[in-house]
C-alpha cells in the first residue's frame, strides 16, 4: 500500500570551493520555447533561448552563464546540452536541459527537456538520436506536452541507491531542493563505502559538464549526479543498473559550492526536478523532514534519520512490496485467503521483501499509511493485507485475481 505523506524543508550543507570566472548574463524576456531564432547556427540559438529560459530557472539576482554544447548534428538538426552555470560559492547550482534543435525556414527552432516542444522535436530527430533515445526522451514530457509532477500516483521507481548493492553508505542528507531549501526537495546527498557512484538502474547518460552526470531511465524517469569526480564522459552511452559514474567528491565546475565529498543525488520525472519523498530506492523509501536536509528514510518499520546510514538491498521490482507492520514489532501473519476469516499459513518478517501476484478486496485494515480492503496474493499462493505492505501505488500492483 502507499499513501502520499505531505512534507515540509531545509538546505543542503555546502561550501565554496573552485573559482571559475563567470559573468551575469543580461535579463531578457522569457521567449516560447518553440519561437524559431535567427540563424545564426544552432549554439548561438540554443544560447539565446537560455537567456530567456535563466528568468524563470533561477532566483532572482543569481549570476548565470550559459554553457552550450552541440553533441550531434545533421541533416538541420542538432542535439546537446544546455547548462545555466552559476558563480563559485552560489547558493544555487547550475541547471541544465538536454535539447533538440531542428531548422525551420532559415532560423533555428530550440526546445529543452521539459518543454512543450520537446517531446515531438525528440520524436522526430532521427538523424541526432537513436531509436531508443527518442523513445526514453519522448516518455520524459507528459502527453500534450504538459509537465507533470508526478506520474498518475505510481512512486515505484525500479531503483537501488546510487552505490553498490551490498554496501552501505551515510545518507549524509535528508530530502532537499537541487540548490539546498528550493522546492521540490528532489535529492540526498550520500557518503561512503567504496566512494564509487552507480546507476540505480539502466538508462542512457548524458555528461552534463565536468562533474555532473544526467542518466535517462524509463517511464519519464531520470537521475542527475553532481560533485563527481573521474566521471564518465558520455554522450548518450547506455549504462546498466550498476554502471560506474564516477568517484563521489567537490567538484562545482558548473558553479554551486560543496563541503565534504560526496554525491548529490536527484530525482527528475517529465524533464523537472520532483520530490523525492515517497519514492523507492535500494527497498528505501525517503520521506521529508521540518527542513530541508533533515528527514529520514524507511525500510518496512525501520527508520533511518539523515546522517544514519542505508544498506543497498538493490532495486524493488516493479510487481514487489516491502512489509511494513508500522512499528509493531510483531511478524505478519499470512493467510489462505483475503480476509482475517482465512486460516493463518504462516508469517512474514517487517521489512521483507515479496512478490504480489494479484490483487482482491477483502476485510479492511489501517496500516501506516491509512486504510484500505485490498489484500495481495503473493507467489507462495498465500495473502496479506495492503495496509501492511509498501508497493509505491495506492492499488493493485499486478492487477485483481
């Protein structure tokens, strides 16, 4: 069972380190995302849209410079990165989109990830992007076009934790925004075990500037990496779950500050930044704090506040569950049929992860996350109630018997 908890924030605990000259640009009126710009060749087009995009990306005041790099072109059209940089020490780090540009009637039409333009531009860049990049691009705007916060309710991310399955590392902070107490507190910042960071699951990656890594998943999922160090340089390279991204470090290339090595680590869904609270990684599940930096994370019953430490279990499928006897301390029972008027054929330990074959209504329970009649039938042919099992929907998660 899931049920969506609501949230409050704080700031990420970071320092200044290298300096990097930067300049402010300009203030310029927002442009339409899909307005064709002069042509003047696609990074100048793609540069002046995010002068118009750094408005609305970024607090008021903040310095930026805009970073363009042109991967692939061909055929009038041309695919890359985009990055607002931002000053040494900032309070705010740098933000970037993935675009496609395409040359329409002698002017260059931009649009960034996210962007009303950008699902069908991606859809029809065959000479830039692979079949399979279009596909994971397109998934990553929400149909019309319109950026959504959240896919229909569903949490279940198919992720470990950012590291090796089998270690463990400190998450060193609590759910907060990318730039620190700006909303949505997207990411977590972990520390530790071999220093190594990994894909929580299979994507394509993309190099956003030195030190920063964007891996595409599927289901309009993606995650960023920023303070690496020895990362891969990758243009849309496919990595498996478990790939190697980098060296945890204090890298702020692209702007921002760190203190203290690690990894800051983000969620995205439909080309924007989403909270991270309530979503699964490694069998873990975030939830936010009074502030930003502060929070926690959960396992079953077990509950870890920022600075603790997590073990990877690995990646929860997308048709599993976590037990969650909300703190009873006592073992799960499980019955032959759904509803307390079966006969008990055994129990399930907090914490334990099981498969759910179907779904049925049956006597109602309350468990952490409120009430419900649903009760799942798991792949030893025996059941329990959804009240006591975490699957990231509010629902069948494999469909009713």
């Amino acid at each position: 069972m899931f049920r969506r908890f609501t949230a409050v924030a704080r700031t990420c605990t970071l320092a200044a380190a290298l300096a990097l000259g930067m300049t402010a640009i300009p203030a310029a009126s927002a442009a339409s995302p899909a307005a064709p710009a002069a042509d003047r060749g696609p990074e100048a087009a793609v540069t002046e849209h995010l002068r118009g995009k750094a408005r609305s990306a970024m607090r008021s005041g903040t310095e930026t410079n805009p970073r363009v790099s042109v991967k692939r072109q061909a055929g009038g059209w041309a695919f890359g990165t985009a990055v607002l940089a931002t000053a040494p020490g900032s309070a705010e780090l740098p933000q970037g989109w993935l675009f496609v540009a395409h040359r329409e009637n002698g002017a260059w039409k931009v649009a960034l990830e996210g962007e009303p333009a950008f699902t069908g531009l991606s859809t029809r860049a065959e000479p830039v992007l692979r079949a399979e990049e279009r596909r994971a691009l397109a998934s990553g705007t929400a149909e019309g076009g319109m950026t959504t916060q959240l896919a229909n309710g569903d949490y279940r991310t198919g992720m470990a934790l950012p590291f090796t399955v089998g270690q463990t590392w400190y998450m060193t902070s609590g759910p907060h925004g990318w730039s620190g107490s700006n909303t949505p507190w997207s990411s977590l910042d972990f520390a530790g075990g071999d220093q190594i960071v990994r894909a929580p699951r299979g994507g394509t990656a993309y190099t956003m500037c030195k030190g920063w890594i964007r891996v595409v998943h599927d289901r309009g999922y993606a995650t960023d990496y920023y303070h690496l160090v020895n990362n891969i340089t990758v243009d849309g390279a496919a990595v498996a779950a478990g790939a190697y991204l980098g060296y945890t470090g204090n890298d702020v290339t692209c702007g921002g500050s760190s203190t203290g090595r690690h990894v800051h680590f983000a969620l995205r869904q439909n080309g924007a930044y989403i909270g991270i609270a309530g979503h699964d990684f490694g069998r873990w599940r975030p939830e936010n704090g009074g502030a930003a930096y502060s929070g926690s994370a959960l396992h079953g019953s077990h509950r870890v506040a920022a600075g603790g430490q997590l073990y990877n279990y690995g990646a929860l499928g997308l048709t599993q569950g976590i037990i969650d006897t909300n703190g009873s301390g006592t073992a799960l029972n499980k019955r032959s049929g759904p509803g307390t008027g079966y006969a008990v054929v055994g129990t399930v330990a907090d914490g334990a992860t099981v498969t759910v074959s179907c779904s049925r209504n049956g006597t109602t329970h309350t468990g952490r996350y409120g009430s419900t009649a649903l009760w799942n039938r798991l792949s030893d042919g025996t059941w329990v109630s959804d009240a006591y099992m975490w699957t990231g929907v509010n629902g069948p998660v494999n469909g009713y018997c």
